[in-house]
C-alpha cells in the first residue's frame, strides 16, 4: 500500500451556499483541525458571498477567502471553489449537503479530480493524513467507515450533524479576495417560478405528531393536527400520506425520501415504522408510537409504547392535554 499523504498545509475550507450552515460546517472544521492545529478558512461564493463572509467571521473564522465570480450559477460556484482549493490547499474541503451543495462538491471533484464523499456524519483527521469518515448506509440501518489517503479531499456534511459554532465578539478573521473569470453557463434559465411551500417547516419543530397510514380519511388528521396544536407541534406524515395520497404535501414527509427530524418529542400515530420512514426520525429524544399492532417494528424504535386504537388513544391525549392546559373538559362537565 502506498503510504499515506502528509497533512496538507491549508488546513481545512468550508463552503455552504446556505449561510446557516457556515456555523454549522465550522464546528466540525474546528474539530478536524483542532487536535493538527491547522487553520480553518471559509469560502464566500457566489450569491450569498458577504452573508458567507460575514457569518464566517462571526463564528470565529481564522480566514474568510472571497471568490467574486463573473457569473452566479452551480457551475461558476463550483468553478470558482475550485479556485479556493487550488489557492489553499487544503486537506479536507467541507461543504454543506443542500441540493446545491452535493451538486457543486461533486462537480468539483470532477474538475479537480480528488476525492468526493457524500453525507458525512462523523469526521476525523488523523496526523498521518488519513481522514476517516462515517456515513450512513443501507437506509441507515448501517454506518460504513470510510477512509481516504489523500488530500484534499471533499466532503458533503448534511444539516444539523454538529452543533452552530458559538458567535465570538470582536471577530479578528483575516479577509482575502480573488476574482475568478468562469465561462459563461452552458444551461440558459428561461424563467424560474416558486414552488408552494408548506408553511410550517417540521425541521424546526421541537414536537412532531406523525400520521400513517393507521389514518383512515383526510378528515381525520384533524384529531391529530389539533394534538400537535396543543402540544405547540407539527403535523408531519409517513410516505404513503404525502405521496400515495396528498393528504399531506410533500415537505411534511418524514424518512428516506422526506426530511429529516430531530425533536424533543415525535408522537407517531398508526405508522408502522419501516426503516424508510426510521431514518428519518431516529434523531428524536423522545419517541412515543401508537399502533394497534403489537407486533408492528415503530415499537423497537419507541420509548413509549402504546399498544391500541388511534381513534382512542389520540381523543384521550387531547383531553389530558386541555386539562393540563387548564381547558374546559366537555367530559367531566357532562
Ligand atoms: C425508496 C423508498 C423510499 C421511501 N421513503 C419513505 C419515507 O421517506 N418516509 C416514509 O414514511 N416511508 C418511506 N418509504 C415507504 C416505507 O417503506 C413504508 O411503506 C411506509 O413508511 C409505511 O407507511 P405507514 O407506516 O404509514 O403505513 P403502513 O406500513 O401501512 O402502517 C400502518 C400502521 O398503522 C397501524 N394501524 C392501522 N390502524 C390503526 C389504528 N386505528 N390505530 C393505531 N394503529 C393503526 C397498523 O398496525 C400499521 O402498523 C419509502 C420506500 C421506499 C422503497
């Protein structure tokens, strides 16, 4: 085997065309570098270059390097992180798993030809060069460790996988600029409409009730909505809700192919708990499953289980919920 690559001396670049992520990315940067004691730069690029720069130094960056581009599309982006790379040399490149990020990761791994890996969970760098990653495989059912002998090397990092890095006053970041002239984009927007959104985000929802397919009618996710309003929550749903049927639009899926949840509190009601849909809610501190089937796998993945008929279970909690909330109880008046 050939023998490891030294640590290069760049340290570690952060780039995430979503600014919330810049803090997030800069935590894990800190961590990777701190042990090596390596400097950690972050890219500003593109659209979103001076919220980049400014939340950077913010979070304690020791070096923000601006890369003003002649165009602003995934290309150039990717393009003129290209640049950053090529101008740091950094040992590892971290970039935050949005949409655009895994597209502009990957697009330059491909240019630069280095390693790209995707949905790290877990980094770590060791002084002979080896950075050892670990990702989530098989629906999540299993963790692979990864290793990779050279740098740089990119990594996509997906949202909320390590803590915001803590604000510093009086920030002391050095600042950098390099302009990059990118070719002009070979895709040609004609026009670019919004999608309707669901308004309520269950990403940020510190209690999530989730229905499944134990919900018989549209009409009645309404029992369920309202224990989600008393409880301060979100109303969020498995795959068959928010895809087989529309009762739920699409952002409110939890799992695989949905979003991923992290709350104090999920409440799943009539969901039989398939890995798909696991994955997606394993992060929450407290599961409590209702399902009438004593057998069904949501009950592994719970804290509490109760084994019974959602149509009484849910009621009940609703009234315990009034009553806590020092609400009229129509029962006990009756
Ligand atoms: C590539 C791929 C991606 C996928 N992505 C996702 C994803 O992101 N999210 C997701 O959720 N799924 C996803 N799935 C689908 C997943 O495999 C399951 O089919 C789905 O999660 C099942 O949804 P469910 O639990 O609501 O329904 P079911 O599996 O049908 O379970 C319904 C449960 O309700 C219980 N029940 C019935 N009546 C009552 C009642 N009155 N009271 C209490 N309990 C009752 C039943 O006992 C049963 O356990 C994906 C599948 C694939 C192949």
């Amino acid at each position: 085997m050939a023998a490891p690559a030294s640590v290069n001396d760049g340290g570690i670049l952060v780039f995430a065309d979503n600014v919330e992520l810049v803090g997030e990315l800069l935590t894990a940067g800190f961590e990777l570098a701190g042990g090596l004691q390596l400097p950690v730069t972050v890219a500003a690029i593109g659209g979103n270059a001076q919220s980049q720069l400014a939340e950077g130094l913010a979070c304690g960056a020791g070096h923000v390097l601006v890369v003003n581009l002649t165009h602003d599309s995934e290309e150039s982006i990717a393009t003129g992180l290209c640049s950053a790379i090529r101008a740091t040399n950094p040992a590892v490149v971290l970039v935050g798993a949005t949409r655009m990020g895994a597209g502009i990761a990957a697009r330059a791994g491909q240019m630069l030809q280095i390693p790209c890996v995707s949905n790290c969970i877990a980094l770590e760098l060791h002084s002979d060069g080896y950075l050892r990653v670990e990702r989530r495989a098989y629906g999540g059912q299993f963790v692979s460790r990864q290793l990779l002998r050279s740098g740089p090397r990119l990594v996509t990092v997906p949202p909320r996988c390590f803590p915001q890095a803590m604000k510093v006053a009086g920030a002391s970041g050095r600042i950098t600029e390099i302009s990059v002239t990118v070719p002009p984009p070979r895709l040609k927007i004609v026009s670019v409409s919004q999608r309707t959104r669901s308004p309520v985000d269950i990403t940020k929802a510190e209690v999530i009730v989730g229905a499944g397919r134990g919900v018989q009618k549209i009409e009645d996710l309404q029992l369920l909505e309202q224990l989600a309003r008393l409880l301060d929550g979100a109303l969020a749903g498995s795959r068959p809700l928010t895809g087989d049927v529309d009762w739920l639009p699409m952002e409110r899926r939890i799992g695989l192919s949905g979003q991923t949840v992290k709350p104090r509190l999920y409440i799943a009601c009539g969901i039989s708990g398939q890995i798909e849909h696991i994955v997606g809610m394993k992060g929450a501190r407290t599961v409590v499953a209702i399902n009438n089937d004593r057998n069904a796998p949501i009950h592994i993945a719970a804290d509490y289980s109760v084994i019974g008929d959602l149509y009484q279970v849910v009621p009940a909690l609703i009234q315990a919920c009034e009553r806590a909330k020092g609400k009229p109880d129509p029962a006990m008046s009756a």
